[in-house]
C-alpha cells in the first residue's frame, strides 16, 4: 500500500482527520513504532536520548493523524527534565483542536510491567482521558520471541492485577537498521506488527473525539496528584500548570 503523508504542529491539528496518540515511557520505542506505520518516510531519530517534542504525521489514504510524544519516566540527559516532558507532554493533549480519537501505549516487552508503565496508563487513560478514550497497547522487542503473540497470554493476569485496561493488545517488533543487521525473519514480523497495528487502529479507533480541555481547579489537582505521586518532578510541574491556569 502506498501511502501519502504530511508533517505538522499538533496544535495546528487537520481538520476532519482522526488522532492517535502515540505515549509511552521513555525509549519505549515510540518514534519507532510511528516510523513503522509510515513506512519510514520521515526517519524519525530513534534511540538516543528519546524525543522531548511532540510531532504529528498525516496519513492521508487514511485520514488519520498519528502523534509522537515525550516520554515518561526517569530525567533525560541533555538537560530535559521528567516535569519538562510531562508538561510538553500534558499541554500538548489539552491542547488538540480536534480532540483525541484514539490512544496507543507503546512498552518494551523486556521491561515485563514496569511501575512507570502503570503511572504513566494512570496519568493519560485515568486522568487525562478519563476513560472516554480508547486505548491500544503495542508491545515492542518481542522480535527474538517464537511467537510474537505469547507476551499477551503470558501478562494477562499481571495486568488484570495491575488494572490495566486495553481495546487491544499488540505484540510485535518495530527493529529497524543494520545492527543488528536484519533477516528476512525479522522484515517478516515488522510487516506483520505494522498490518496489526494498523488493524487494531482501525477496529477501534473512535468516531467522536475527545476534548481534554478541563479549566477546573479539581482537574488540575488530580493530574498534579498523579504526578507527584509516580514522576520525578511532579511537584514542579504542579506549580508550573497552577500558575499558567490562572
């Protein structure tokens, strides 16, 4: 399939697409993942020190808008703090014209479940979606695995207990380059992982977007409890939201 897209602000927006927000912890493989849907037409920079600003890429033959954004966790180095990418990240959601149509959780499947992994689903799905929005996990680095699909079964229970909720559960590879160099194996299964993806996208992407575009006072103190609770930060990020709301 041959496919035409476009690159934007996020705030700008396109009027009449869908958007999916692409989060996740840091290097979790999320500018990768949006480099696999878009059959590498941008090279996004992947690795490294991670992405600290949110870059949006249409899909034209789908009219869908895909959304790379900061990641959670632990300080970055070059200078980019936990509360500067939660708060990148934050007003950047609050800020969508359109709305958000779907969530899509990026993880490494090497990571098992990790404490970030669930204060992070709290912060955007609870929180900030509040629920309304649907959401895809996609499970990255499960390339060296027999079957790509046993991550899902053999996590099941952990993420019931950790109370994690998805429409749709992808396991898969988005491992790209020449190191290690790639087999036809493995272009196989990134083929695969993009066609599931996609599919997933498309099953249960939303017809009505949703606004986080919450001005309350009781909003903004349960965005803030959730980040100071879980992230490095949280507490400057409280004050840097409180007093720009006000």
């Amino acid at each position: 399939m041959t496919s035409s897209y476009t690159q934007f602000s996020p705030a700008d927006g396109d009027q009449g697409s869908r958007t999916v927000v692409v989060f996740g912890s840091s290097r979790a493989g999320k500018s990768s993942l949006v480099n696999l849907l878009t059959d590498n037409q941008y090279n996004i920079p992947v690795g490294g020190r991670g992405t600290f600003e949110a870059e949006s890429y249409l899909v034209r033959d789908q009219d869908i808008v895909l959304v790379d954004t900061p990641g959670t966790g632990p300080a970055q180095p070059g200078g980019i703090t936990n509360a500067e990418n939660l708060e990148t990240l934050i007003r950047l959601l609050r800020g969508l014209k359109g709305g958000i149509h779907l969530f899509v959780m990026v993880k490494q499947c090497s990571n098992n479940l990790h404490v970030v992994d669930r204060a992070t689903y709290e912060l955007i799905v609870e929180k900030l979606g509040q629920h309304k929005v649907p959401v895809v996990l996609v499970v990255t680095g499960c390339e060296a695995m027999e079957d790509m699909n046993a991550w899902t079964s053999t996590n099941k229970l952990c993420l019931e207990k950790a109370k994690l909720k998805f429409n749709a559960i992808v396991s898969g590879t988005c491992l790209a380059g020449g190191d290690p160099p790639q087999t036809d194996t493995t272009i196989q299964r990134r083929q695969q992982t993009k066609l599931a993806v996609w599919t997933a996208i498309e099953e249960h992407i939303s017809s009505k977007p949703v606004k986080i575009a919450s001005e309350s006072e009781s909003f903004f103190k349960d965005v803030a409890k959730s980040c100071v609770k879980h992230f490095p930060g949280g507490g400057v990020l409280l004050r840097r939201l409180s007093s720009s709301a006000k």
